[in-house]
C-alpha cells in the first residue's frame, strides 16, 4: 500500500455537496455531455495536424538553420499542445465516454516518448490525491537541485534557482525519454509512492511507445540528416518542450497563493475536507483569454479541473463561475491570476522566497 492510501481528508462537507449539485445542475441545464464534445474531435485533429505538418517540415522540408529552427520550436509547442489538450484529458477519461477511445487518445503521450501508463500513476493517483503535500506529490520534487515547498531542505544554490531552473524544465523531456519512465517500472516506484508493475499488454504498449517515438524522433531522421543536426534538433525540440510544459504546470500550485499543507505528525486524517484542499493548493490564471485556455487545454483552470477531473476540459469557463461563487458562499479561499504573466511573476517571486533562508520557513 502506497503512502498517499494511508493519509486520508475529512468527509465531504457542505462546500463539496454544494458544489456538486450546482455543476450536476448546469451539466444537465446545459444540454451537453460531460465528455464527448465534437469540440475536443475538432481540436484533436487541429493540434495533431499541427504536430504533423511541423514535423513534416523539419525532416523533409527545412531549408537552412533558421528553418530547422522554426521546425523545432513549432513541433514543441506542437507536442506540448498535445500534451496539454489531448492525453491529458484521455488519460483522466475525460476526453470520451467509451474507454478505447480515451486509451488510444491517451496513448498519444506515449507516442510522444512518455508512458501513459506511468503518467497516470504520477499524476492521476499521487498528485490528484495531495497537490502541494511534500512526500505525497513528486510534481513539487525537485530536490537536491530545487527548494519550492517551504518544507524541502534548504541549500546555498537555492539563492539562484529562480536563474536555472529553466534548464532543468527544459530537461524534462530527456529525463523522461531515457530515464525516468524505465527507473519507475524497474523499481516500482514514483518518488516516495509504490507503484504496481504493468501488466504484459501494459508493458508492450509502454515499450512500444518507446521504440516508435525513438523511430520518428531519432531513427528516421537520422537517415536522411548528420547525426549532429539531429542531436541538436531534438535538443532544442525537448527544451521548448520542457519548458512549456512544465510552466505551466507550476503556474497553477508553485505560486505565492497556492498552499502546501504538511502531512499531520499525529495523525492520518487532513484537518479538512478533498474538495478544500483541492481548491486552496491550486490556483487559476487567464480565465478570460480564450486562446490560452485553447492552447492549455484548459489547464488554467487547474482548481475547476482537481474538482471535476472526469468532465471535459471545454466545460471549464462555466463550471469557474459555479466554483467561485460556491467558494464565496462557503468561506473557502479561491484565488486566480489575472494573466499569464501575472502567474509566471508569482512563481518566480516564489522560486526567490523560497531560496532564501530568511523568508522560505524551515530549512
């Protein structure tokens, strides 16, 4: 049995009851289905045409170094695109009612060199279930090399994190492609959690995720390019890649209103309900920039989608408004960020409080 099994919330208490009769509410007032939207199958083909026509380009079609690299920015952001409105949705079971339709739309992170079968247990099971908990939510783990939970170990380099921990996002990619991903299935484990081993057909789908993104990432292009342009294509294609995905991930909990509860020393059970946690760890930001909540397939409504996980992310703009006013009624502190760049200033003054000694809490 995992850690995060052991440490449980409250029963749910009148804010969750509320909350989820109103969006019961407006899902049926609405007349439209929780999942299955003809705007996911629209967009799907719009990011994964994108995806396409940038590689297309790369390989075959780019004249020069400012081509390739206009190929390999294009296909990161591509990827990232997929990553944010496509698996993630498919993998949460949000994107279809029918299960072999949110698989193979789930697996299009594993075509993209990651597992889905590990992404689930990362973020589904051990970060859906304590946001923000240091030991129970490796996404805030990035210790030795970070410090953005106030109750992580503390070291001199820290001072300048808010100055490389650029690269280390931009590094994500690599750390997943090549290591990470074959580290969890050998051992078994994610960070401090356990993780039970796949099945045969699991560990195929895995493994030949891997060989076909090696192909189309490496392989192919290898035959037509020097291995030099290759090399250096894939690393400015992962670099964007990092760096947009793991942005946007920390914008929404490794921010100065975010909160990062500690386990309880003399208990298993979290002075509050699920629902609360979920809203007071997470943080929203451009909810009214129709493009951003596009391309982020709705990942700036982070507290909206930790709520509802299952319900499509094209329903997040109005179940926002259910959220705040439920939050309101019920004295629960919802907070959301103006911008993108409001968000991105708020993880970086968070990043600095938290290299430093005398404003970042215990060491």
């Amino acid at each position: 049995m995992s850690q995060a099994t052991k440490v449980k919330f409250l029963e749910s208490g009148p804010f969750h009851q509320s909350l989820k009769a109103r969006v019961e509410q407006y899902l049926a007032a609405s007349g439209r289905s929780p999942r299955d939207l003809p705007g996911m199958y629209l967009k799907s083909a719009a990011i994964l045409g994108w995806f396409v026509a940038s590689y297309a380009w790369l390989v075959f079609g780019a004249k020069g170094p400012w081509g390739a690299m206009g190929g390999c920015v294009s296909l990161g952001l591509a990827m990232a695109g997929i990553g944010f409105s496509v698996q993630h949705d498919a993998n949460h079971g949000s994107y279809s009612e029918r299960r072999l339709i949110n698989r193979l739309f789930a697996w299009t992170l594993d075509v993209l060199g990651g597992s889905s079968y590990v992404w689930s247990w990362k973020h589904n099971i051990f970060h859906h279930s304590h946001p923000n908990v240091m030991g129970l939510d490796e996404d805030i783990d990035i210790q030795p090399l970070c410090r953005i939970a106030p109750g992580q170990r503390l070291n001199a380099a820290h001072r300048f994190q808010h100055l490389y921990i650029w690269l280390l996002y931009g590094l994500l990619p690599v750390k997943w492609h090549f290591i990470d991903d074959f580290r969890n299935l050998l051992s078994g484990r994610i960070g401090q959690q356990k993780m039970p081993r796949p099945s045969a057909w699991k560990l195929a789908g895995v493994l030949g995720g891997k060989l076909l993104f090696f192909g189309w990432a490496l392989v192919l292009p290898a035959l037509l390019h020097p291995l030099w342009m290759v090399a250096l294509g894939y690393a400015l294609t992962s670099l964007v890649l990092g760096v947009t995905l793991s942005t946007v991930f920390q914008l929404a909990h490794c921010v100065e209103e975010a909160e990062f509860p500690q386990v309880p020393e003399d208990s298993n059970t979290f002075p509050r309900d699920w629902a609360v946690h979920q809203v007071e760890s997470t943080v929203d930001f451009a909810r009214g920039s129709p493009l951003v909540s596009w391309y982020l397939g709705g990942l700036n409504f982070q507290v909206e989608h930790h709520l509802f996980p299952r319900v499509s992310h094209l329903h997040y703009p109005a179940l926002s408004r259910i959220v705040e006013e439920t939050c309101r009624e019920h004295g629960v502190r919802y907070r959301s960020q103006q911008s993108v760049g409001t968000a991105l200033r708020s993880h970086v003054r968070w990043l600095k409080r938290m290299g430093r000694p005398a404003l970042g809490g215990a060491a």
